[in-house]
C-alpha cells in the first residue's frame, strides 16, 4: 500500500497548479469539513443526518480517492463525497455565496515553526471565504487537542472584525462537548488518552 503523508505543504508547486471537480450541490442543507483526511467523520455525521450532503475538502488524493470508492460502495455517494483540492487557492471557486450550512474544521495541522506558520489553512484570508460561503444563521464548528491553535483561532473570530459571527456560548468560551453526533479518527484517539480537546461554534448573523 502506498504511504500517505500525515502533513503536506499546501504551497509547494504540484499542490498549486491543478482544478478542483465541482461539487453537485443537490440537497437542502450541504455540510463541509476541511480537511477531511479519510472521511471518518462525514461517514458518521451521515450516520446522524443521512439527508445532508456532506462534502469533504482534501489535499492528499489517494485519500479522496478512497473516500469516493467507500462512499461508492455504500451507495451514498449522493451524500457523501470527496473534493480533491488546495483549501488555500481553490475555496473560492467551490462555493457560491451563502451556499453552505455548517463548515466543519477538525484537528487542523498546528505547523509550530514560525517558518511553517504560513502553511496553517485557518487564516483571515479563509475565515473570509467562510463567511461570504456561509448561508445566514450558518455554523462554523473547531476543535483542536492544541491549545495554542484554539487560543489563536477564537481570537482571529473574536477579535479582528469578524461581527457576522457570534460564539453560542458567549464570548471567549469553549464549548464542552462535541454537538455533532460524529467524531473523527484524532478526536476518538484524544478522548481515549483523557486529553484535553478545545471546541469553539460560531454563528453567522
């Protein structure tokens, strides 16, 4: 089997010079997780909303390619599917204005070298597309076992102009569990260990 990389440089040139499939936006509430490694997570959020379509955004694509055939294989491929693309180049033309419900931001690479901070996918720049791709009333879900990561992610929401969104638990908060009914691989293996895992849902108005 052919080894996957954990962590890849979204800026390297093979990662900067190709076009993303489109996405068939064919169910009332559409649902994306950025990210989305081998899928885990929007196979079982469609366990607990089989009716949204869930899209998940990806790098690596052996790993998209094995989401799309096991999507296949269960015959909810309608429901669930893989977008092979570039987060930091290609978000803006996957999603029309105010065309999605919830995004979902899971475990991002924390890149802790100073040098490599530019590589991280949450930045002004995306939390911007987020909120123009965001429907009103739309939610946008983080969690990290890095506190670093959580710190710098609520004060980007909270403190740098962003008033579309509003924190459900009130400014400053972290939510305590996960209100989703879905986990992914990371959130399982942390919680296992008794880890501390920062959780963050915002609200567009």
């Amino acid at each position: 089997m052919t080894r996957i990389r954990q962590h890849v440089n979204p800026l390297t040139i093979n990662n900067l010079s190709f076009k993303p499939d489109p996405i068939n936006f064919n169910c009332k509430i559409t649902e994306v997780e950025l990210g989305c490694a081998e899928g885990e997570f929007l196979f079982n959020r469609h366990q607990a909303k089989p009716e949204h379509l869930k899209i998940g955004l990806e790098i690596r694509e052996p790993l998209v390619k094995r989401l799309n055939k096991k999507a296949d294989k269960l015959n909810i491929s309608k429901y669930v599917r893989g977008i092979f693309c570039n987060i930091n180049i290609h978000f803006k033309d996957l999603f029309p204005p105010e065309s999605v419900d919830r995004f979902f931001l899971n475990f991002p690479d924390p890149w802790f070298k100073t040098s490599h901070k530019k590589r991280r996918v949450f930045t002004s720049k995306l939390l911007n597309q987020i909120t123009q791709a965001l429907k009103p009333e739309g939610e946008f879900f983080i969690q990290t076992d890095i506190f670093e990561l959580a710190l710098e992610s609520m004060f980007l929401l909270e403190s740098e102009g962003w008033q579309e969104f509003t924190n459900q638990l009130g400014e400053w908060s972290f939510m305590p569990e996960n209100p989703y009914g879905a986990r992914t691989r990371r959130e399982k293996y942390v919680s296992e260990d008794n880890k501390k895992i920062w959780r963050m849902l915002y609200i567009k108005s």
